[in-house]
C-alpha cells in the first residue's frame, strides 16, 4: 500500500479538482441567466459563437434615451447627462477646436512668427501642425473612391444612401482623368453630380450617366475667358446656372488655385453653400506663402467651416520635395435646414 501521506495528499488533489469544477459551473450557470436576450440570440444561449444569430428586432440601437437589454443604463441613471445629439457633438467639437487656435497662435509666437528667423518648415513646428484636422464629424466616416490619390472621404455617407431620399447634389472641381469616386458616389446613391474641369473633354467611363453633368470649364474668382479660350466661371454663377442652392458635397482639386477661388465663394457667399467639403491644399511656395495662408485659413474658419480630416499626398515626398499637398475634410456648422450633416436623426 501507498504510504498514509501519499494517499492523502491525492485525496486532496482530487476533492479540489471537484470543487473547481462545481464552482466553475455555479458561475457559468450565473452567466448564462444575466445575459440579455440578444446575447443569448448570437451565442445560442451557451456562448458559441459559431451558431451566432441576429439581434432581436426590437433592440432600439439608435436611441441614447432609451437603451436596448444589456447595451447600458438609462441616462436617468446619471444625473444631468445629455443624449449626445448631432448639435451637442458639434458644440463640444466647437468648444475643443477654440483650444487649438490657441494654441496655434501659442505656437507661431514661439516659433517667432512675423520675424525673418520663422520657418514655416521647422522640423519642431512642421507647416501641416499649425492646422490639425481636430473638429468632429458628427456621423459615421467612410472613404469613397480608390485607395491612392483620389479617394475622398466621407461624413455620414449613409445619409446619402438613405430612400427614400431627394437627390443629392455634388460639386466637383478638377476631375482630371480620375472619377472613381464620382462613379462610386453614382453607384451609391441617387446623388447628380456636377463635375468641372477645361483640362478634359468628358469625365471617366465610371462616371458617366443621366445623373452626372460634365462641363470643361474652371472654377475661379471671376467669368472669364482666358487666352488660350477656357472658360472660367464662379461657384455663384454655376449654381445660378443649375438652379442650386445648396451642394451637399463640394470636391475641389484645382492645383493651387482653391485661395483666389475660395476668396470669391467666401465673398460672394455669408453663409457658405454646402454641407461638407473635399479640398486638396497646395502649399508650394510659389503657390502660396505660409502669411497668406494662415490668413485663407482663419478666415474659412471664421465663417463656420472646420476640419475634420487629412491625408498627406505623398506625391512630394516620394520625388524627395516637402510634404506641399494635402487632402482635407470640412464640415460647415451652418445652413440651417439645407444642411443635411447638422440636423438630428
């Protein structure tokens, strides 16, 4: 026979063993009865995932008031909270961006802006720092176009999506060869899209159709007829011209041009005319200089309209140049009714 100590001493392994596992099965048990419905839906009620179902119906995902089984507490339950509406998401964003001028100019006057030794290319305060893309869109983002250059993306791209719905109605500015994301915004929703640019004669195959309307015209600062006879005509006189309003998605790329171009929509308009806008910026210094920029800047600011979003162009970069371009998302706070991105939903 084994020796008294020996027997013991796996008696005792064994009964602990037991009690692990009656434990283990006590908890479970537990688990499985505090579980809301939903959950026990996709896991089968046992957590296998791999038998997963829908959500139940009636799970109301999209009301902060009144939340569904198991996705959090009722907003009674913390004193003074707000349902975090479209407009409360914007205030905040708003209340955030005011932190960032300051601390813009905090940083210009560090870096002895308005002095021969400021370097707007400083590796310790780079161009692109000074204009963070740190506003809020308040609905979910989405990129739309190819991967590369020419891709955009989007805020509360299905509120376009949504039937049913009235079109749409979508600028673009310097088309070139690359109309990806015009083609994906037609596939998409039942948006027009009024394209231009007097370097082609017809947008891409992609984005082709009785909803797209292509013109070879430039935007600019005035109507006019250059000397190599282009025609160059104003966002005010285009809109005119379709009987428009109001651009729900303005997309520009016009190679350094968007300054005196932006200067005139921001004379022409109090209250800029559409919901979001898609700008390549161009900051070569032959373009524009650092001074003059940061004036375009504040003053695209002051009339309501942030940024949301950047992308570097790697273009520069990749042929050993600066980093001179770069993609950026507004959001326009203003607009009232006409503006889709800032109402409640």
């Amino acid at each position: 026979m084994p020796p008294l100590r020996q027997l013991l001493a796996s008696r005792a392994v064994i009964a602990a063993l037991v009690a692990f596992g009656c434990l283990g099965l006590f908890v479970s048990t537990l688990d499985s009865a505090s579980r809301p419905e939903w959950v026990k839906n996709r896991t089968g009620g046992n957590g296998d995932v791999g038998h997963s179902k829908e959500p139940s119906a009636s799970i109301q995902w999209d009301d902060a008031s009144i939340p569904s089984p198991g996705l959090g507490k009722s907003l009674g339950v913390y004193p003074g909270r707000k349902p975090q509406t479209v407009q409360r998401i914007i205030e905040k964003a708003q209340r955030h961006y005011e932190r960032i001028v300051r601390q813009r100019h905090e940083m210009l006057k560090e870096f002895k802006y308005d002095t021969p030794q400021f370097d707007p290319w400083h590796p310790l305060a780079y161009y692109w720092w000074y204009f963070p893309a740190s506003f809020a869109c308040p609905h979910e983002i989405q990129r739309v176009g190819p991967l590369n250059d020419g891709g955009k993306w989007l805020c509360g791209m299905s509120l376009y999506e949504e039937e049913p719905r009235a079109k749409c109605v979508i600028y673009s500015f310097g088309v070139n060869h690359e109309t990806r994301f015009e083609g994906e915004m037609l596939d998409r929703t039942n948006c027009e899209i009024f394209a231009y640019d007097a370097s082609v004669t017809e947008m891409g195959v992609e984005a082709q159709g009785p909803r797209s309307h292509f013109k070879p015209y430039y935007i600019g600062k005035t109507d006019h007829v250059d000397a190599e006879g282009k025609v160059w005509k104003t966002l005010k006189t285009l809109m005119a011209e379709n009987g428009h309003d109001w651009i729900d998605i303005l997309k520009v790329d016009i190679e350094g041009n968007e300054y005196q171009t932006f200067d005139a929509i921001m004379d022409d308009f109090d209250v800029l005319p559409f919901s979001q806008l898609q700008m390549e910026l161009h900051v070569r210094q032959d373009m524009i200089t650092f001074p003059n920029f940061l004036k375009w800047w504040e003053r695209l600011e002051s009339k309501g309209v942030y940024p949301w979003w950047t992308e570097l162009n790697l273009n520069p970069t990749y042929w050993g140049d600066r980093d001179w371009a770069s993609e950026y998302c507004f959001l326009n706070t203003r607009g009232g009714a006409k503006n889709l991105l800032i109402q409640n939903y």
